[in-house]
C-alpha cells in the first residue's frame, strides 16, 4: 500500500479510518498501530493529528454524530416527531454497534451530540414536559435507542421455541406467540424497541 503523505492525513481521515476498525473488528482491535498500518503511515504521523487515542475516539464519535437526523424534532407535533428521531438515532448505532462500549459512557463534548440532545430537550418541552421530566425522558429514549442497538434479545433464544416448554413454559408460549407475528421472531427486536418507545411516549402524553 501506498504511504499518504502526511498532508493527506487529516484528524477526519484517521477517524474515518478508526471507525473501519471499529466496525469491522471491534474496539479492543482499534489501537495507534493498527490505526497507522491500516493508513499505510508511521505512527508519528499520526500523533502530529491527533495526540491520543482518546481524541481519535472523540473524532468517531463525532462522524456517528454526524449521521443522526435532527430534523425530525423540529416537526410541529412533538411526539412524532421524537419518534422518528429516535428510529433515526438507533439505526445509526445499529449500523456501528461496536463503538456503543466506548462512547456510552464517555463525556458528551462533540457539538454535533450537544445540539442533538439540546434540540431532544427543547422538543420534549414544548410538548409541555418540565425541564426535569424532559431530563428524564430523554434520557430513557437514550437508554432505549442505544440498549436496544446494543443487545439483541432475539438471537439469545437459539433453541426452537417448543425446545424450552419442558423447563420453562411461559417462554415457550411467548416465543410461539412472537413468531406467529407478521414479521416472526426476527422482527421481536424492532417490535420491542417499538413498544418501548410508545411506553415513553404514552406516558408523557398523559
């Protein structure tokens, strides 16, 4: 491979670069060195961008940032409104799942993450929530979007729903009545997250 030039190198490039890594190999494969072969450079010159680990992950975090579609809370109704943000949110961590470790429980510094919860809160207020219940609810969709996008509970259940009646019937019975759904148990998780975001949503309305 080609060595870019160090005038090629850009804090955005290595972070592009170390989001390759992270979805593709996850975050214990993401390090300095490997970040520098994937780029064909040496790792001095990528410390001359980006003077730590800990800012290459701020800059990922950032481009994640990016691809979440606030515009949706700027509708007139609210609660449809967050909805849809909130599809929007958790389809952009399900798409980069293995960066959820490592930035759920790091600062939030990057504007683009500040205006996205700013916008939350403002919407979660002008559809009449008090400063203190919007707090709350937005951070239950956070949870929400991000557990979800994290976990799957679907694929936990290997076994042929019948295959748990002898020990534990109520699961079988569940995991029967879920695949009898339209979209089967390989859907269990959209609805899921789908029934938690009513919940959420149902109960600020009332």
């Amino acid at each position: 491979m080609a060595r870019p030039s160090q005038a090629r190198l850009s804090p955005r490039i290595i972070a592009r670069a170390a989001l390759e890594i992270l979805d593709t190999e996850g975050h214990q494969a993401l390090t300095m060195r490997a970040l520098a072969q994937r780029l064909g450079v040496r790792g001095a010159s990528l410390y001359h961008h980006v003077p730590s680990k800990e800012e290459v992950l701020d800059a990922a975090s950032q481009l994640i940032n990016e691809e979440i579609d606030l515009s949706p809370l700027e509708r007139p109704h609210w609660r449809e409104g967050i909805a849809e943000y909130a599809r929007g949110y958790r389809q952009v961590y399900l798409r980069h799942p293995n960066v959820i470790p490592l930035v759920a429980r790091r600062r939030v510094e990057a504007e683009k993450a500040l205006r996205g919860y700013d916008a939350l809160l403002a919407t979660l207020m002008r559809g009449g929530c008090g400063p203190a219940t919007a707090a709350e609810a937005a951070a239950a969709i956070d949870n929400l979007v991000l557990g979800s996008a994290l976990e799957t509970f679907t694929a936990g259940f290997a076994r042929p729903p019948e295959a748990y009646r002898p020990g534990y019937p109520a699961l079988a019975d569940s995991l029967m009545g879920a695949a009898g759904h339209e979209s089967g148990l390989a859907g269990l998780d959209d609805r899921g997250f789908e029934r938690g975001l009513a919940s959420i949503l149902d109960g600020l309305a009332s």
